[in-house]
C-alpha cells in the first residue's frame, strides 16, 4: 500500500512551469463575530481556539476545526 504525501513537491526556480500559488491566509475569528457556515447556517462564535472555533448556530453548537473550509465571517 502506497503512502499518500502530506507535504507537496518543492518548486525548483529553473522549471519551465510557473510556481505553485501560495495558500491563502487563514481567516482569524472572535468572541461575536457573525458567521455562516454551507452546513449549518448562520451562527454566532461563542469560543476561539488556536485548532477550532465553537459556534451557535441555534440549536446546537459546533465545533469547527481550521481551516475552516466553510465557515465565513459576515
């Protein structure tokens, strides 16, 4: 069984082919920031972590761990 990579290839500055794009940033949340999420709807962050945020969105509350593929501040 083949290992899969977790790091990507290294760019060499002599290929012929353009350079990977950078990732993007990852987005930085708050106690009270507004946000929705493609799941859950829209909710309100009740607790930050380095790893995760916890958000209410009504009924129930959700921890979400980054990079927060689907979650959006408002």
């Amino acid at each position: 069984m083949k290992t899969s990579r977790a790091v990507t290839k290294r760019h060499l500055p002599t290929s012929p082919f353009k350079a990977p794009a950078p990732p993007p940033p990852v987005e930085r949340f708050e106690v009270n920031d507004r946000v929705t999420h493609d799941k859950y709807g829209l909710g309100m962050v009740i607790g930050v972590d380095e790893a995760a945020v916890l958000v209410d969105f009504g009924p129930q509350k959700v921890r979400i761990a980054t990079p927060f593929a689907k979650l959006e501040k408002l």
